[in-house]
C-alpha cells in the first residue's frame, strides 16, 4: 500500500526516501541494461525511473510492441522485470509527451497526420512554432486512451499493490511547456468554443459585456477578436485565458487519470511534473506552478515534481532552489509533499562541446537543500546517456533518428552512454548513499522554520500568454516580470538565508493568511496587484501581521485598473518613479535607524507623498522618500521600493524589528553558508549546512543562542556539505551529536564520514564501544565521547564499534 500522508510517501506503513535514477532503456542495448542497473545501484538509488516513448513503441498505428518483438531495447516489460529482480522501485513515465529531445516530443507521426483538427493555432491565426497539439481534442484523448490501454496491460500487474515494483505512474510531461515557451496559446476553434462557454458560466451576461465588447455567439467575429484582441479587452482577455488554460490542463490530467484507472492503475501516486527552470536560473519555474497548480491539486492521490536544471548550487543561484521549493510547498494540500522528477545531474555538457562544466557539488549541494526542505522522491536526470537508433519509417528530417540530439544522447549525465563514470558520479553517489544512510530518519522530518514567510502570488507568473501587438499586456507584463522575483529573489531573499533565517512560503491569493500562523511575510510586489490580495495583506496588519515590502507599493489591479488598497492602509500616496540612466546615478542614501549606511547606486526608486511613516531610504538630490517603515492596526510594515544592495545586516534590523528572528545562526563572518535543520515528533534533528565557497571556513552553530556540538568550531570544507546529527536515537542509545556524517549502519557498528581535524561524536548509551586505534573513548558525565584520530582531509572514513 502506498500512501501520500503528511507530506509524507509512505510505503507498507513506512515513511520512505525515494531516489531514482532515469535510465532509458530503448536507448540502450538489452544486454547492457544489467550493466547501467548496477551503475544506479553503485550511485545509492533505490528506484529506476523511465520514459515510454510513445512514437517508438506504436510507429505505426495499432501495431503496439511493448514486448521487444520489433527491437529488443523496447521490451518495457523485460525491463521492468530486470528492475524488479534488482530489488529496484520504478517509477514509469508514458506520456503520451515525455518531451527527453524525441522527435514530436514523443508522439507517433501518425496521430498528427490523422487529426490535423488537434495541431493548434495561436495569435493571428498562425500556427504554433512548436508540435505540440490540443490536449483535450477528442480526436487526441481517443488515441491516448488506446495507448493507455495497451500500455497498462504491462503496468498494471507490476504496480506494487498487485505485488509488483511500480509505485509512482506520471500523468503526461510538462504539461503547458511548449506552449508557454512559444507564447502560443491554443486558439483552434474547439478551444475557443470551450472558451466562450466557460465565460458564460464565469461572467453574468452584464459583466461579460462590459468585458468584452463582441458577440460570442458570433463564431467568426468572437474567434477574430480572441486571436487578435484589441487594447480596450486585452488585460482582460490575459487574465482569463490564463485562468482557463489552468482549469483546462486541470481537465486533461484528471482525464489521463481516468484513463489509467480505467485500465487497473490504483492505488499509487499520479504525477504531475513543473517545468521552468532556464539559464541555470528559476526565475520562471514558477510559471509552470502557476500553470499546473490546480492540475495536482483538484484530488487526492496526486505528486507534484519539479524539473530542477540550475547546473552549480552557489551564492549566485542557492536562494532559487530554497524559494522555488517554497513556493511548490505553499500550493499543495496539506498531506502533499515536495518531489522531483527531473533533477539535473551530470557535468552540464550536452551539447557534446564543452559549453558547460559543473563543479562536483552540483548535485550534492542540490540533493542536500532538496531533502532538508523535504523533498521525499528524487529523480536523478538523465543517469545514463544511451543512443539514438534510426526510425524504420525514414522522415527524411536530417538525421532520420528517434531524437534531435545525434547518434549519441545523455552526454552530460553521470554515466555516459558507452557506460563510462565520469567524475561528478562519486560526489553524487555520496550524497545519495549519505541521505539513504539515515531515510529512515529523514523520511518523517520536517524542516523547522522562523517566524517569517516568502510570499507567492500565482498569478504574478500567469505571464505564459500576450499578444505580442498588445502595448497594454507587455506593459503589465514588463512590470510583473521586474519585481515578482530579481530583486526580491536576489537581495530580500538571499539576504534572509545568508542571516540564517529558514522560511517557508505562502499562498497569499488562494490560502488564508493568518498573523498567528505566519507572524512575517517577505513580500515580493510589483505595480499590479488583485484588489483581493491587497485587502487580505491589509487585514493582516492589522490582525498584527508584519510586512517586509521590496518592489513597488500597487497602484492597480491585474486588469490595469486603479487599486490603492494597500497604498492606502501604509497612509502613503505614490508620486514619481526615478531611474538610473547614462550620467545619472541614482543614488539612495539612508535615515532614521537604517542609519548610518553608506549612500548607495540604484537602478529604480519609486516615490512618495507620506503622511506618518517613518522614511528609512531617500533619493540624493530631492529627498524623496523611496523606502518607510510604518504602522499599520496592530502590524507594521516596512517598504522598500527600491533596487537596493544586498545589505544582510539591514534585511536582517529589519526582520527583526517586525518580529522575526533567526534562531539557527553562526558566527562565521564569511558569508556563503547555507544553513537549516531538520526534525521529528521524537525530537531528532539534523543539521544542514552548505559551505557554497571554495575556501574553508570556520564556524560555531548556535541555536537560540546556545552553542551546538559541545561548543565545539566546526570547519567546513571548500564547496562541502554536511548532514550533521542531533538527539538522533540508535539501538545502541543515542547520538547526543556528531560532528561527523553518518554513512552506513550495520550490524554493532556504525560508518561515518568525517569532516574535521578531529571529530567527535557524542554519545548516550549503555553498551560498550570497543577501542580502536583509530580513535579514542572519553567519559564525560552522561556522555561518551568518541575522539577521532583520523584527520577528514587524510582519511573521511571511520567506523565506530560497539561490544
């Protein structure tokens, strides 16, 4: 029985980690499959997970191989089998998109040449740029029901509720992605007629007029106006074909869903992966959270997963990862927990032409945030690279191959595809044989957090779709894509991480917000923003809720309309926006207690007419006041509308003052330590600490200003990451702390990593540990303290014996 409980993944009533390789087993030869099966479980993975192409098992309509009767590599049975003789979990993912660089994203060519009715449209009339199709025509779902069909017969008797090793089945891939990324809505005619009808049941008819000034009964003139829409309905028509869309993607999935039901697939989780990371940034993840929310949050039983290519976890990009994974958080209901279905691993080469080259840490550093912020299933992606064999049916495209990447695919990944280990596989596998070491332990923990949240506004990413001759959309748009993240992202954020706060986030449009739940919010917010939202941030000042601003205050709503709900309540009127330009350095400089501060460049400042607050930052040269502190009920904000640096030590006054304090922190003056902890009902914790440089560092770690670890500095090598022990009960008592990392439990004894020159590793416990010439043993009151003699950078390895 798998169960999806308490952000949990709980197999035959056992909370579990997940760790996935993805091996492609249609690119590779049957008789190396074994050989890349013993490289997953040489990594630490406990779980295969595959791709089923589609376009490679059903080239030609009705004449479905799942049996490798045509080839041997597509034996998807024999596959699954071999994982299961493995003892391996497998997660399988059949689209009927699974994108993987196939050509058609993974579609049969003939499903596009019988239903030419399903290739979309977009703006104008003109075709899409990309293959993908109608999600929901009728003639599309009919096709994927009969591939679902023949697909299942091989799925459904291995799902682990029918004593198989299946036990996670993906709902299509990327759902939205193509269309996003192309900024081509799908406008053919049976979209925009399920359009027009979900308008009627949205809007009363005087409503719909006022928004619309054009019949939609009119087929001809409705659709014309919808795929070339006019400045006086073109926020309106954004914001609604955005809601749409969501609900629609929502409609497909629930649709795959029943089809894989339908055909015997229960009682495992369905997933729903989130594309958008680009440019080794996650900027724009978010847009596919706000794509696909409602897709796997309409029922129980669904996973969400993210797509996570940042290549390097470093001081530049850690706080995308930490925000990212918050924000997936702040959606799901409440038994959801985080995954992640394409977490990228490798050295970052694939193009094949050296244009990138990760750091060993890469991986490391992205497995260990991932799982301290709870993060329960991961999928390594791509494990191993394979090849890409010629269609029997010639496209004549310029290659004629099942991909558009060549004769070889997966360059980049941790095992090549001739089978080679290349050198980011064993700082990888380290990390995941650290984390499978304790997943009985972190498998039920949670990341403890401060009195402060990251907010999230879905609809502040809800920017996939504009015409592209709209002033007004663009206008919106530019603004929204300025302030929801950069700044916020990489100054408010990163500040509040490198000051040792840990933070979740909070859905501030769909979710109640409640001062007594989430005393703090750091608010990322631009010139546009819901009436809505703006009256519930209101009610929470007052309520006693504290509000840290960066950005600007909101003028409008999301249609462009005048809003000044929250401008209102902070008593302020907003006045001019100044920017930076050739021979003008804005500059900021600082009052009241932000001062002393040195004056500072900026890029943006927007002003005001105040009343009562109390300004923190104004413009050289007018004075104007650009950022303020004020009270508001019982609540208080503070505003900075304004590009500023990366100030820690102000972010962190700031928080403060409004009531949130860092309780993990430590007193190392180098910046570039990422830090949070982890714990259970039992009270065991770890502590998870990330040096991001490429230089030592040392460091005590105090927790509400007690010092851990006995007290004991703690240096932290270049580009490291360590899982350190707290209260963590054992059989042979307790680990009271250790400044080393668990590796392995065996029998009487007990595998570390060390870290230090000299680690210790604290103990409760009434058996007797066995001398060894490798440490030595000291009785301290309760404790007993176990001394390495071994130092980290010699020798990390040391096993403790019990009697």
């Amino acid at each position: 029985m798998i169960e999806i409980k308490n952000k949990q993944i709980i197999i035959d009533g056992k909370p579990q980690i997940i760790m996935c390789g993805e091996i492609h087993y249609y690119r590779l030869d049957r008789n190396d499959w074994q050989d890349r099966i013993d490289k997953l479980k040489l990594s630490g993975c406990n779980a295969v997970a595959t791709y089923v192409p589609w376009l490679l098992h059903e080239p030609v309509e009705g004449e479905v191989d799942l049996h490798g009767k045509t080839r041997p590599e597509l034996d998807l049975e024999g596959f699954i089998d071999l994982c299961e003789k493995n003892d391996l979990y497998f997660f399988v993912r059949p689209g009927p998109f699974i994108m993987a660089e196939m050509k058609n994203e993974g579609i049969p060519y003939w499903v596009y040449d019988k239903h030419p009715e399903i290739i979309p449209i977009c703006w104008n009339k003109n075709p899409a740029t990309t293959p993908t199709l109608d999600y929901n025509a009728p003639g599309f779902l009919k096709e994927v029901r009969n591939w679902y069909e023949a697909l299942m017969k091989i799925v459904t008797p291995r799902l682990h509720t029918n004593g198989g090793n299946i036990i996670a089945f993906q709902l299509d891939n990327e759902i939205g992605m193509l269309s996003w990324v192309s900024n081509c809505p799908d406008l053919t005619d049976f979209v925009i007629d399920e359009f027009s009808n979900w308008l009627l049941i949205r809007y009363d008819e005087e409503t719909l007029t006022s928004r619309y000034p054009f019949n939609l009964n009119e087929k001809e003139e409705r659709n014309n106006a919808i795929r070339s829409p006019k400045e006086e309905y073109a926020a309106e028509l954004m914001k609604d074909l955005g809601y749409y869309m969501r609900h629609r993607f929502a409609q497909y999935v629930d649709t795959l869903r029943g089809f894989a039901e339908e055909f015997g697939v229960k009682d495992i989780p369905f997933v729903v992966n989130i594309h958008g990371t680009g440019a080794g940034r996650g900027y724009t993840f978010p847009i596919g959270i706000s794509q696909l929310y409602e897709s796997y949050t309409q029922a129980p039983g669904y996973l969400s997963g993210s797509d996570i290519y940042f290549g390097d976890l470093d001081i530049v990009t850690f706080q995308d990862l930490y925000i990212i994974n918050g924000f997936m958080d702040a959606v799901h209901n409440p038994d959801q927990p985080l995954t992640s279905v394409e977490f990228n691993c490798g050295d970052g080469n694939f193009g094949n032409n050296l244009g990138s080259r990760y750091d060993v840490s890469a991986a490391d550093f992205k497995t260990r945030m991932c799982i301290a912020q709870g993060n329960r299933l991961i999928n390594y992606y791509l494990l191993t690279g394979g090849r890409n064999y010629r269609l029997d049916q010639k496209v004549g495209d310029g290659n004629d191959r099942i991909a558009s990447t060549g004769e070889r695919h997966g360059f980049a990944a941790p095992v090549s595809p001739e089978g080679e280990l290349n050198y980011t596989f064993p700082r990888m596998a380290r990390a995941i044989k650290t984390m499978m070491a304790v997943s009985e332990k972190i498998a039920s923990m949670d990341e403890e957090r401060d009195d402060v949240a990251f907010a999230f506004i879905p609809d502040y990413y809800m920017t996939e779709y504009h015409y592209p001759h709209s002033e007004k959309m663009r206008e919106i748009l530019s603004n929204i894509e300025a302030h929801r993240n950069r700044g916020a992202w990489e100054i408010m954020g990163k500040s509040m991480l490198l000051s040792g706060y840990r933070f979740g986030s909070v859905d501030i449009q769909n979710k109640p917000l409640s001062a007594s739940e989430t005393p703090v919010l750091a608010l990322p917010s631009a010139r546009y923003m819901d009436s809505g939202i703006q009256r519930k941030l209101v009610d929470y000042m007052y309520e006693g809720g504290g509000i840290f601003l960066y950005g600007e205050v909101p003028q409008f709503d999301m249609e462009g309309k005048e809003c000044t709900i929250l401008a209102d309540a902070f008593g302020v009127k907003p006045k001019e926006i100044f920017r930076d330009s050739h021979r003008n350095f804005l500059s900021i400089y600082a009052e009241n207690w932000a001062a002393p501060r040195p004056e500072v460049r900026s890029h943006f400042a927007q002003t005001f007419e105040n009343s009562h607050a109390v300004p923190l930052l104004k413009v050289y040269g007018n004075g104007e006041v650009c950022s303020f502190d004020v009270t508001v009920g019982d609540g208080r904000a503070i505003v900075m509308a304004t590009a500023y640096s990366c100030d820690i030590a102000f972010f962190k006054e700031g928080f403060e003052k409004l009531g949130a304090k860092a309780k993990l922190t430590h007193d190392c003056k180098e910046h570039g330590i990422f830090m949070t902890s982890t714990s259970n009902h039992e009270g065991e914790r770890f502590i998870h600490i990330l040096n991001l440089d490429g230089f030592d560092k040392e460091l005590k770690i105090y927790d509400k200003g007690e010092a851990l670890f006995g007290g004991k500095s703690i240096t932290l090598q270049s580009k490291d990451g360590v899982m350190l022990p707290v209260n963590l009960l054992i059989n042979e008592g307790k680990i009271v702390y250790s400044t080393a990392e668990i590796t392995k439990f065996t029998e009487n004894a007990i595998q570390f990593r060390l870290t230090q020159s000299q680690d210790v590793i604290a103990f409760e416990t009434t058996k007797e540990i066995a001398p060894n010439e490798y440490y030595s043993i000291v009785k301290l009151g309760e404790l007993t303290l176990v001394n390495s003699h071994k130092h980290a950078k010699v020798d990390d390895a040391l096993t403790i014996y019990f009697k």
